[in-house]
C-alpha cells in the first residue's frame, strides 16, 4: 500500500507519502497565494524521497475543505485528475479532521476541543469535536458539530472558550463578547497551526484500515454560496 | 499522419470547460461543458459560479474528450492548457488538472496563450496557418488585431479594444433590448428582421487623426442606450430588430474595416477571424464580401471552434510539439493577464533558446505594454506605402 496525501484548504501547501505503516515523505509549504504553482512539485519532491514512482501508488488522500475556495479546487482537481490518470481511488477527508488528528497525536487531553481556520470576510471555519474516555476513535468519528463557518462572535460562549487549535483559534478577536480566542492553543507549539499532509495521510491509512468510514467524497467543502447578486433590473443611462 | 503529434487541450479561461484532442492538424474530439446557463440570470459570468463548475466537468469531460477520439491517454505526446490570459480562479482549475495529468501518465506540459489558440485552431479547419497571419480576435473579453510570423512563438498586437470588447458591447446591448444573456447569439437573431441602415450608430476611432488598428465599442453602447430610452420615454415602440441590425451593423463594419485595412498595410493576403463573436452571422458576411474585393482570402472557423473550446488549446499545443517548442515547467502559474505577446510559458531553466520570454515572470503586468511594441515592426519598409 502506498497512499499520497496532499491539502490545499489551508495556507499550507502539503504533500506526503504513507506505506500504510508509517509516513515516509512529507513536504509543507506555507504559502497562501502559491497552491497552483507549489502542489505538484512537492507531490514529486515527496515520492522522490518516499523512493517511490506514481505507478506504485494505490491511493490518494485529499483534504475537502472547508478552506478558501481557488486554493482548495487546486488540491481537489489534482487529486481527481492524477485518480483518473493513474486508474486509483481518491478518498476525501474534512481537512479539519486532518488537524483535529494531529493535536491527538501530539498530545492534546481535553475531552472537548474546536478546530478553526481561517475563513477570510472575518469568519473562522471551525469543528468541534468530543473525545472518548477510553481514548479509541478517530477524528471523523470525534466530529460532534461542524464543518461550520461562522463570525467568531456569534459563536456561543460554551463553544467560544473551549480549547481550539489551528489558525482560526485567536482570529477575529474584535468585538467578541464570548470568549473567542481564550482556548487558543497558539503557544503550545506540539499543536498544529496549519495543515500536515503527514498527519492527514495517517488520518487515511488507519481509516482505510478501519474499513473506510470516515471518507467523504473528495468534492469541495465551500459551506458558501458564491457571492453573486442578481442585477436588481436595467440601469438607465439618461438621466431620468 | 501517425506520427504527428497527439495533443490532448485544457481551456477554462471563463466559463466554458473545454478538453479537445488532435492529431497535428486533424480534429478527433472536442469536449466542451458550459455553465453559461447559470450565468444567465445574472447576466454575466459570475467568476466563482465559473470555477466551481470547472471542478466539476473537469475529468468528465476529459474522459469524454478519450473516448470520443478513441485514444489512450498514455498514447498523447502532451498536454496543453490555457495559462492565461482569463478568470484567475477559473484558470488555475485547468491548469491544475493538466498538471496532473501531465505528471501522472510523464507527458510533457505545454502552458499556452489563450489568445494565440483562438487563431491556432483554424489549423483545424483550413490546414496549416499562412506566416505571417493576419488575425482579427473578437470575443467577450477581446477585441484585437494581431499578426503572426509564427503561431509558436511570435505573436504581434496591431491594436486592441481601448475599452469594451465587441462581445462585451453584445451582451450591453442585449440587456437594454431585454434579449437576456448571452446577447450575441439573441441580438443576431434579432438582427435578420431588422434594416441595418434604420438607424446610424456610431462607428468608434475612425476618425482620421484616431489609432488605425485600435476598438472602442463603449461609445456605441451607450449611443444604442440613450436612442432605446429616448424612445421609451416618448411612449413609442422601441424597434428592436432595426436597433439590433443597426448595432450590429456598426460593430462588423469597424471591426471589418480595420482588419482589411491592417492586412493592406502589413501586405497579409489573408486574414483569420476567431473568438466567440466570429459566430456572429453578419461580421461574417461583410468579412466576406470586403475581403473578396480587396483580394484577400478570408479564413474563419466553424462557430464551435470559434467560441471558447480545448480543441483550440490541443491545436497550439500540437504545433508546439511539433516545431518542438520547449515545454512549461510543474510551477506553471496561471496568469490571468498574460500578455499576448507570450505564446507559451516555457519552463526557463530549459529555455535555451529563448524568444525575450525567460523573463523573470512576475504579476502585476498589464495589458498595456503590448501596445509599446505592436506596428510596424514585421515588414518595417512596407508600411503605410
């Protein structure tokens, strides 16, 4: 088994190769403007190091979102593109589960806790999720509310101070009432800020190992309609 | 024959997702899916609704583009994809998807010019490009003279539009006859029962002392809206096929009148017109008729390879193969101004060769510079006498 895992829903452009035991590439780039130019140099940069061709690989695991739109279709039309290709499945995760497994991984202990990144328009994409007490489950199946996009501030205060990871966590301070920002994980540097294809491709490996529940189909996250008015009706040119 | 090379084409610059395939010369598939209905009720492309339609049609109509040419992906000798110039966010789908492709079956990239594909085409349809060609680009988001020595590499801007493209002025228009979006089609319809002499509409920088190569259609727009309202407010009937055989009449007879004058004056005994507005029924016509009087032989795509299509994008990309042409680079970006003087973005490193294009490719250009470097630069003694 060799599985590519890459994400474009964050400012991070990552890509990563797992053999179904462990991660043997990964490659991040944090830069929010550049996913087009970025993604398939790593993707060859980290099947490089992997020692790996693409004819070896037998599946891909993309992030679905939720994330700005133009930097998220990258990695969605990539990953469907290269799956037809290369005649192997793509399996799409919620890029916040991706996140929420990686403060597992490193150690996070609260029973509750939000993922959030950044939704632009002073809006956080955000997740919440409950941990068991036996500690079994995997994120998409600790997922208890969201994907949801909404303005920090109107956010209940319950949800608002729990404690939340990514870079969503401490934005859009201004004007909130409800405690937003106060369960930041920010300076606990084991919490993932951005995007790790490395934690996503995990995330991947053992939900594939678990049978697969926990995909979603790799389609885009926008949570948004586009932003389009329909013209309220002809405007005169003569002065009336 | 089999041995030209087989090119499958990426275009999604605006609304149109277009995958086509070619051998050299000969057309085997053209694939296009539009979501120019979902544009309607807004009447105009929305950018956003446009993306997310790309990512949708975009491996359908890939896999459909195969199968109606009945080829394996892993015999293309390439792939090549419209990098600009267009919508940012709608361009970075395809060139996402080429990329991969490209990358997963270890086929060259080949980044091209949107502009130099519309005239590339007619390969498709009336055989190899005369060099230089004359092209007369006319579409919603052009409006342009260009004259190619070589579709590959060198393409030269005589003049463009100063302000509205001619399909822009179409889809205006419309909107103040309420004949919805798209105009061009409507408003040609429209045109057939209507006297193109009931009304004189403007005919923009003609003057004498104006650009001789350069469009400006905003002028005719608002002088077709100040007559249609003028109208309506005197309580009389509007006349709405004389208006949109008069407008019309006014945009082929500018836009007609340039191009053979360009073609005089550069000593091109031809002249290509591409872009979605070359469908348009009379801009054909009176191409015809003025270029059979000034003996010079018109060729114009079929209406479907004249809108926007990936067959367009196969074809550029199939003459880059075979005068081998250095390809692009995996960090191809999109760059939805790309001027039209670059044809292809090769990868720099391997640009050996180059044309002036191994220029450090930075953002922030605009469409204005193409200006400094167009006239009379081909055949520099011939000009003007």
């Amino acid at each position: 088994m060799l599985l590519l895992a890459f994400d474009t829903a964050t400012p991070a452009v990552t890509a990563a190769v797992h053999d179904g035991a462990r991660v043997l590439a990964e490659r991040t780039t944090v830069d929010a403007r550049r996913h087009g130019e970025l993604l398939i140099p790593s993707v060859d940069a980290v099947l490089d190091e992997a020692g790996a061709g693409r004819a070896d690989l037998t599946g891909i695991v993309v992030g679905t979102g939720p994330g700005p739109y133009t930097g998220l279709r990258v990695g969605l039309v990539t990953a469907a593109a290269l799956g037809d290709a290369l005649g192997i499945p793509v399996h799409g995760l919620c890029s916040l589960d991706g996140l929420a497994h990686a403060a597992l991984r490193a150690g996070l202990a609260a029973e509750e806790f939000l993922v959030a990144t950044d939704a632009r328009r002073k809006e956080v994409y955000w997740a919440r999720y409950t941990a068991r007490p036996d500690g079994t489950g995997l994120a998409p199946a600790l997922r208890t509310e969201g994907p949801s996009v909404d303005r920090p501030g109107q956010l209940p205060e319950e949800l608002a101070v729990l404690p939340c990871v990514g870079a969503g966590a401490g934005l859009y301070r201004d004007g909130a009432l409800n405690g937003w920002g106060t369960g930041a994980l920010g300076g606990d540097d084991r919490m993932p800020v951005h995007q790790s294809a490395a934690a996503l491709a995990e995330l991947g490996a053992e939900v594939l190992a678990a049978g697969g529940a926990g995909f979603v189909e790799a389609r885009p996250m926008y949570l948004r309609r586009p932003d389009a008015q329909v013209p309220a009706g002809y405007k005169a040119v003569l002065p009336s | 024959m089999a041995d030209e090379p087989l090119v499958l084409g990426i275009e999604t610059s605006c609304d149109e997702t277009g995958v086509g395939i070619v051998r050299g010369h000969t057309l085997l598939a053209d694939a296009v899916a539009s979501s120019v209905d979902e544009h309607a009720r807004f009447g105009g492309v929305v950018p956003e609704v446009a993306s997310r339609a790309h990512l949708e049609a975009m491996v359908p109509t890939v896999r459909r583009a195969l199968d109606e040419a009945g080829v394996k992906a892993s015999d293309l000798d390439g792939i090549s994809v419209t990098a600009g110039p267009g919508l940012a966010g709608a361009l970075l789908v395809g060139v996402s998807a080429a990329k991969a492709y490209a990358y997963a079956l270890g086929k060259p990239l080949y980044g091209v010019n949107h502009l130099a594909s519309h005239i590339c085409v007619d390969q498709l349809e009336h055989g190899p490009l005369p060099e230089p060609t004359m092209a007369l680009l006319v579409s919603g988001g052009h409006s342009s003279l260009l004259l190619s020595p070589d579709i590959t590499s060198d393409v030269r801007p005589l003049g463009a539009t100063i302000d509205d493209a001619a399909g822009e002025a179409f889809d205006k228009v419309a909107r103040v006859l309420g004949l919805g979006f798209p105009g061009g089609p409507a408003i040609d319809r429209q045109a057939r029962e209507g006297d193109p002499e009931a009304i004189l509409f403007p005919r923009g920088l003609t003057g004498p002392r104006d650009p001789a190569f350069d469009f400006s259609f905003s002028g005719l727009k608002t002088a077709v809206a100040r007559w249609v309202e003028a109208r309506r407010r005197d309580g009389e009937p509007v006349p709405v096929a004389d208006v949109a055989a008069s407008f019309q009449e006014a945009v082929a007879d500018v836009l007609t009148r340039k191009a053979v004058k360009a073609c005089k004056e550069q000593g091109a005994g031809h002249l290509m017109i591409g872009g979605g507005v070359a469908a348009n029924s009379r801009l054909r016509a009176m191409a015809e008729r003025r270029c059979e009087d000034a003996g010079i032989v018109l060729r114009v795509p079929r209406p479907k390879l004249c809108t926007d299509n990936g067959a367009m994008v196969a074809a550029l990309g199939a003459e880059m193969v075979a005068r081998g042409r250095t390809p692009s680079a995996l960090d191809l970006p999109a760059d939805s101004s790309l001027p039209v003087t670059e044809v292809s973005v090769p990868d720099a490193s391997l640009d050996g060769h180059g044309h002036g294009h191994t220029h450090g490719h930075t953002h922030g250009h605009t469409h204005d510079h193409v200006h400094e470097l167009s006239r009379q630069n081909l055949y520099g003694q011939q000009d003007g006498k």
